[in-house]
C-alpha cells in the first residue's frame, strides 16, 4: 500500500486452535487438513481482502486483510509461515494495480516535440510539389529535348522525390534537439553540485532522476504536501493534554513556536515558580514525550476522585486502543505504528504509568507501573482507522473483572459531535 510501518497479521482462528504450538506439530495437522478457500475476484484494492475458508467438518470462517500477507511485503518477527497462496503473478494486487508510468515531459519537449512533426511534414510536401513540378516540367520538354536522356531510372517519380528531400533535409533542425538536451544534461549536473541543495545530516546531494523535467522546476510556484509527517519530518512530541476540559502541560508546540516567531518573541522557559512541589515524572522525557506539567502528575496521584480516575482512564485508553506492534531491534524493544502520531500517544501512556506490554493474539497486556500490577483485556472487534470515519474504536473485556467497554479515539470535530449532551 506504499507504506513502510510495521503492520500486524494473525492467524485465521480455525488453524490457530487447530494446528498446535511446535511446527513440527503444524506441519503435522496441516497436512491432514482438507477444505478449500472461497475467495474475491484479484482486484487492486490494498486496503480490503474478503475470503472464507471451508475446513471438512467444521464451522467457516472468515479470512481478513489481517490474515493476508501480499506481495512485496517483508515478513518481521516470525521465525517461520505456514500458508497457502491464494492469487499469483497478474492476479496478485500489487500487480493488479499496476500501470504503465506516464513519459516525462516538459513544457519545452510538449511545445517542441509537435513543431518538428509539423516542420517534417512541411517538408515531406514540399518534396512531393517539387518532384511532381519536376515531372510534370520533364514530360513536356521530353520529345523537344531528345538529346537529353530522361528515360533511365534516376528520373523517375521516386528518385526525384528523394533528390528534393536530400536537397531540404536542413529545413528540418536537428541541432536544436541535441541543444535542448545538452543544456538540459548540464543544468542537472549544476543542481547536483549546488551545496545550497546539499543535506549535510544524512550526506546527501541533490538527485537528479531525469533530465527532462528540471526546466519545470522554474515554473513552481506552490508546494501542497498530502499530510504533515512529510513537513514535520515525521517527529511527532507528546506536549500537551486536555482531560475534562483542563489543559496540561507547559511545553510550547510547534505551532505556537511558529507563531512567537511571527511576532518577533522569544519563548519563555517556565520558571521554578509554575511549578508544583510534587515529584518527579516516572520518566525521564523522551524523543517522543516532552512534557513539562507537574500539575498532571499531582492528579494522576491524586486522592480516588472522579477526576483522578479519568486521568488514569485517558492514558489507560492511549494505552489500549492502537494497533502498535512491539519489534525487538538490535535486542532493544521499539514501537512499530502506522503513524508516529500513534506511537507517540502510546508513549506518552507508558510514561504516565500504563506501559503497553505485548499483545497476544486476541489480548493485550498493559503494566499499571504505579500500582505494580498486569491489566489484561481480550479484544473483541476492531474498527479501523479509515478517512471517512476519522476516527478508531476497540471493543475490549477487562479478564479481571469482566466488564466489556468500547474505547475510541479520533479527530475532535468528530468525536465531539458523538458525545452526548452534558458532556465535556
């Protein structure tokens, strides 16, 4: 689908309670499996895979995008794959949503490409007038002129015609073409050397990829970005929080940064004197959760009142409704999330005391640091992140006192409007 982030896949529940622990026990019942796979018709649609697979003599079940790895993909953090391939070569959706790429052109080579057509075939016809004016002259003086010899073939239609096309091929410029192109070549290599276009962080030079299409770079006048990670460079801080419609944190955004600069004003470091006598954060501040609000921590400490257990849910809901994926690299435990919005929130629930532990096929497990015990909860359902709805929902059950609750997340002029009256 375009995208590097780490996704999660599982296994479809009728092999999961069926096949056993070890491999060489999957192996073992997987060979003795029958049944078939009723599948959709190969389409090019990434996002949506709709399948059910028959087992003899037990129940269907549904087959998910969840449990499809397409192609292309890199498989992480699995040893091993037992699977069964459904579509193959044109009928896979990669190659399904394949296109031919469109040739680059400029402004110039649109403009320049139709004039040398019409020069060329200019000329074609000014070769055919003149060979026929050539024929037509030779006809009549033909039996007048009879020591001049007109009968061999060097006099016929064609050779005349190719006589008058030798005679004018300078009327069609070739030149300009090599010209255009030659000082195409030597701007890309000036663009390439330009240290004002030089990245010195990652040691990389400008890249020319074609040398068709640098005289356009002229003619740009706005940049749209499709979203913000490609402005932010994909640093997303925990900074600020509004719980029942208090606002924490002291930090300033980067909008707000942006805006001080505006105005000519410098940022203010908070002083010693905002601050209140309580202790120190569990956490020290990290790449992704820069928080400076003692105010939230007292809350968080607080007495068992209604406001304190709501901060305790907000971060419990950061730290349960995701679908982050836990990746060991170089032997260090990271987060894995298809945005880094999202790994930053579940961050920012680790460091507020509720740790994402792991998650296990249907259940994730999430460390309460501050009362030093495990909250285990089995999802239910999942509903995806999507444009249209703006916004994520889990159906989760608490194993330890069996409540079942839906938790959502998502943009505020949507979640706002589903609130109900009274609500903040």
């Amino acid at each position: 689908d375009g995208e590097t982030n780490l996704k999660e896949k599982s296994t479809p529940s009728y092999f999961r309670d069926n096949l056993g622990g070890t491999m060489d026990a999957q192996l073992r019942n997987l060979s003795k499996c029958k049944g078939y796979v009723e599948s959709e018709q190969p389409n090019a649609t990434t996002q949506k895979f709709a399948a059910t697979l028959h087992p003899e003599g037990a129940p269907s079940t549904g087959i998910t995008i969840a449990n499809v790895i397409l192609r292309g993909c890199i498989v992480r953090n699995s040893e091993y794959i037992l699977g069964l391939v459904v579509n193959t070569g044109v009928d896979t959706k990669v190659m399904q949503g394949a296109r031919k790429p469109a040739d680059p052109q400029s402004t110039i080579d649109r403009t320049m490409n139709p004039l040398v057509v019409a020069v060329g075939a200019l000329l074609m016809f000014m070769c055919l007038v003149a060979a026929i004016a050539q024929q037509v002259y030779t006809n009549s003086i033909k039996n007048s002129a009879w020591y001049l010899d007109y009968n061999n073939d060097q006099t016929s239609f064609f050779w005349v015609f190719i006589q008058f096309f030798v005679l004018l091929n300078s009327f069609v410029s070739v030149t300009i073409m090599v010209s255009v192109y030659s000082c195409k070549k030597l701007q890309s290599w000036f663009m390439e050397q330009d240290l004002d276009m030089y990245h010195a962080e990652t040691d990389t030079p400008c890249k020319c990829r074609t040398i068709f299409l640098t005289d356009e770079l002229g003619r740009i006048s706005h940049v749209f970005s499709d979203k913000t990670g490609t402005l932010t460079q994909n640093i997303m801080q925990f900074r600020k929080c509004s719980i029942e419609g208090i606002s924490y944190g002291h930090g300033h955004t980067e909008i707000g940064l942006a805006r001080l600069a505006r105005l000519g004003q410098t940022p203010a470091s908070i002083s010693d004197s905002l601050r209140v006598d309580e202790e120190l954060p569990p956490a020290a501040p990290t790449n992704v959760v820069n928080f400076d609000g003692p105010e939230l921590f007292a809350a968080l400490k607080g007495d068992e009142t209604l406001h304190s257990q709501n901060c305790r849910q907000f971060f419990l809901l950061l730290a349960l409704c995701h679908t982050v994926v836990l990746e060991v690299v170089d032997g260090k435990t990271a987060l894995s999330a298809s945005s880094p919005d999202e790994a930053a929130l579940v961050s920012a629930g680790t460091f507020f005391g509720f740790e994402f532990v792991k998650r296990d096929n249907d259940r994730i497990y999430v460390r309460d640091t501050q009362r030093g015990v495990e909250l285990v909860f089995t999802v239910l359902a999942v509903l995806d992140f999507s444009s249209a709805r703006k916004r994520m929902s889990v159906v989760l059950r608490d194993e330890a006192t069996g409540k079942i609750q839906i938790l959502s997340k998502g943009a505020d002029n949507v979640m706002l409007k589903l609130l109900s009256a009274g609500q903040d």
